[in-house]
C-alpha cells in the first residue's frame, strides 16, 4: 500500500510544478480555445521529433546551473517542442519560472541555447493521451486541424508540441496536448 501511495504521489505530483496560465474561452471535452501572455522559454535545437534526448539534456544543463550565473532553475511543465520538418530545424524550450523570468533569466553557458518567449495570444489546443509517437502525434494535428476549422478558426503558423509528464509517467497518466496559434 505505501508503494502504491509513493507511485500515484510521484506521478501525480508533476502537477504541482508551474505551469503557463491562460484564460479558457471555450472548452469542450478534449479541445479547448485559451489565451496566454508570452511564455518566458529557454530553447534548443531538435533535429526532429524522434531524436530529442540531446535537446533535453542541454536544457537539463542550463537548468542545472549551465548558466553565467550557475543558477539553478526550477523545472516546469510542459516541455514544448517544434517539429522542424525536413529542414530539421525543430526545437525544444522548458518554459523559465516567472520568477526567473521577472529578474531576468541567465545567459545560457552553451552557444546554441537562447532565451526568448513564445509570443502571447489565442491558442487552439488539444489534448492527448500516450506515449510520444509519431502515429500519434500526426493523428493530434490532424484532428486539432479539424476542429480548427470546424470551429471557423484561423490558423496562424504551424502546430507544436506541449508534454507535461516525466518519462516515468505511466501512458494512460499522460498529458500531451498540440497547440495551434489563432486568430483571436
């Protein structure tokens, strides 16, 4: 029984680490419309979706302390990701604590890591359960892109990547969501 307890509290504890806030204009069910200030983000560069354990760990060592300052920075939920394309120009960003961010996050040590922000607004979003696979992350872009349309939304950009969970997290626990930026 208190291994039970310890598992569902690492698991689910994940939730209390700081998240991006938003205000929800519209929900219902799996998608919802929500409006987000600029989210302070730390990125790396992703070759693609499938070969993303380099990025984590730069970002892990800028977190770390990788930094002029040698700070060490909160981890945050969710880790977002671009997919690149065939370009290979994808990245990966932690979002920085609005702590950090007030103050002014450190310059990272590592010469491809940069510190901006993804810009404020109206975001379509749905959310997905599972693994990170391409199978399925496709079939979530696919039906974001429905939804998108069926809602008379204007699609702005390409769709990225929002997972909130530790690799750990058992698949049916999972929170992945793929964000579309719209017209408000």
């Amino acid at each position: 029984m208190k291994a039970l307890f310890l598992f569902l509290c690492a698991t689910l504890g994940v939730h209390a680490i700081e998240k991006p806030a938003y205000e929800s204009i519209s929900k219902e069910r799996n998608f919802e419309v929500r409006k987000y200030a600029a989210i302070p983000v730390v990125s790396a560069p992703m070759d693609d979706m499938g070969k993303r354990d380099e990025s984590f760990r730069t970002l892990f060592r800028y977190i770390s302390g990788g930094n002029e300052e040698k700070k060490k920075i909160a981890i945050t939920s969710p880790v977002f990701m671009e997919d690149g394309g065939e370009k290979k120009e994808g990245r990966m960003s932690f979002m920085i604590p609005a702590k950090v961010s007030e103050k002014g996050a450190p310059v990272p040590n590592a010469e491809d890591v940069t510190v901006s922000e993804i810009g404020g607004g109206t975001f379509a979003v749905l959310r997905f359960k599972g693994w990170k696979d391409e199978a399925k992350q496709d079939k979530a872009i696919e039906d974001l892109a429905k939804l998108v349309a069926d809602g008379k939304l204007k699609p702005i950009g390409k769709p990225f990547f929002a997972f909130y969970d530790p690799p750990w997290t058992l698949e049916m626990f999972r929170t992945n969501e793929v964000w579309q930026r719209v017209e408000p």
